[in-house]
C-alpha cells in the first residue's frame, strides 16, 4: 500500500488495524562516472515495488532521496544533508507518523553514510517503545547470497541500476579508477576510508576524490563494474525483497518494547 498514492482516510483505516510501514532511506550521490546519482534511491523503490508485487499488507512510504553523504560533496549533482539534518528529518518524519498509529518502521536504507542517523532515529523510537529495525540493503543481499556483494558503484550496484533503468548506466565510462589508491607504499587502502600500516588497519577519513577518483570503490578486482549484468540485478532485487516480506511479518508479530520514561534517568536498568 504506497501511502503517496493512498487517501488520507485510507491511511487512517490502515493504521487502524496495522501499525508497520516502510520507509525507503537513499541519498543523490555520486557512483561513478557509469551510474546514475541516484543509485541509492533507485535500489530501496526497486526493491520496496518488489515487496508491494508479492504483499501488499504493509504501508509504504515516499523514499527519501537525500541521505547524509559529506564524503562525496563536490562531485557535481551530489547533495548532501549531513548526519544532523538527516536525522532531523526522519524524526520529524517518524514523529507524525508515531502521532497516526505506527510504532513498528522498518527502515530500508541505500546508503552507508545514513546508517548514524538512522540508528539514532531508530533508538529514539524504541525509547518511544516501537520497534524500528535498519535493513541496509547492500549488507542484507550478500548474505543472502554471497554472489550478490559488492563496493560503492562496483559490480552489485551497477547490476542493480541495469536491472532497474538501463538507460541510467553508461558503461562505456567504466575506468580503473575505482581501485583504491593508496596514500603510499607503506600505507595502502584497505577500505572505504581505512589504510594498513604494519598489518594494522586505520581509518583515515577523507573525501572520496582523494582516493577513488571516478567516484566508485570497488571490493576487488572481482567488483569491478565491467562485469555487472541486468540478470545479476534482478536476482538480488528479488531475493532480497522476498527475504524483506518475510521479515515485516515476523516484525509484525514481534510484541514491542515498554515506553522508556524520559524523565527517568536510570534508564531501563536503573
């Protein structure tokens, strides 16, 4: 049930029975220069639609589509609202939806550099004593299946993106330069902002351009775009979308949590 294209009065009588919605969490960001800004975004509506197809029983909200991504500010077309802004729009968000009836948010989340906010909308909520599970994507499918993992803008997300618009992905720009470089010989990148010093890896944060020029970051060698297919999208779309329709049911049948007193300052253990 997609609440933008509901009535209001239909979202009262759903609430007046159920109290779970989805709500799809992206970012417009860079992924490369092969994939379309939107990556994150198109990836929690494809699979959301997958779960409307096989059970329409849950309300779906709009999916936001600006995340908190500062480490990619300064590729043309990426905006970002910062971990502070977005959380202050998912809590005012989830306030009036709390305020209708809803107390179960599964979260479905495109994006790494939102998950700060999200955790903290979602431990807000379960003071609030709601049950508000963050279901980040691209962490879920390749346990699903371990042929469906991948790095920013590498062979998983670009499966993705051909199974969902086509016409969004240009391979023809595929370069090298998703390979992560290194700050030097003795300090080589390991990770998205993460460097190995004597066996020992270290975050160094730093914007993306410093070290993955084209703006993708691939996971090996096995991750490089180039080898991204529609086919392999639409596996993991699906896949994942089955597996998130049996999930929102086991959530649903979860008993939520106590209301935590805000004024008592021992907390639940206190």
């Amino acid at each position: 049930m997609w609440m933008a294209r509901s009535t209001w009065t239909q979202v009262r009588d759903y609430f007046d029975e159920h109290d779970l919605v989805f709500i799809g969490v992206g970012s417009t960001e860079c992924h490369g220069r092969h994939n379309p800004l939107g990556t994150d975004t198109m990836a929690p509506d494809a699979i959301l639609e997958r779960v409307e197809e096989r059970d329409g029983a849950f309300l779906i909200a709009p999916t936001l589509p600006y995340g908190a991504t500062d480490d990619l500010v300064g590729y043309p077309g990426t905006i970002s609202l910062g971990v502070q802004g977005l959380y202050d729009v998912l809590s005012r968000i989830t306030d009036q939806l709390y305020d209708y009836g809803a107390r179960r948010f599964v979260f479905l989340n495109g994006h790494g550099g939102n998950v700060k906010s999200l955790t903290m909308c979602a431990m807000g909520l379960n003071d609030r004593g709601c049950l508000a599970p963050v279901v980040n994507w691209w962490r879920i499918a390749p346990q699903l299946d371990p042929a469906w993992g991948g790095g920013h803008g590498g062979a998983m997300e670009t499966s993705a993106n051909l199974a969902i618009d086509p016409d969004s992905v240009d391979l023809s720009q595929v370069t090298d330069e998703g390979l992560l470089a290194d700050i030097g010989p003795d300090m080589p990148s390991t990770g998205w902002c993460s460097v190995r010093y004597r066996g020992v890896d270290v975050d160094v944060p730093r914007h993306l351009s410093r070290f993955a020029s084209s703006g993708w970051v691939a996971e090996g060698f096995e991750d490089h775009p180039a080898g991204a297919s529609a086919e392999l999208g639409r596996a993991m779309l699906d896949g994942t979308a089955a597996w998130l329709v049996n999930f929102a049911h086991a959530i649903a049948a979860e008993r939520l949590p106590e209301v935590i007193d805000p004024e008592d300052a021992t907390g639940p253990l206190g």
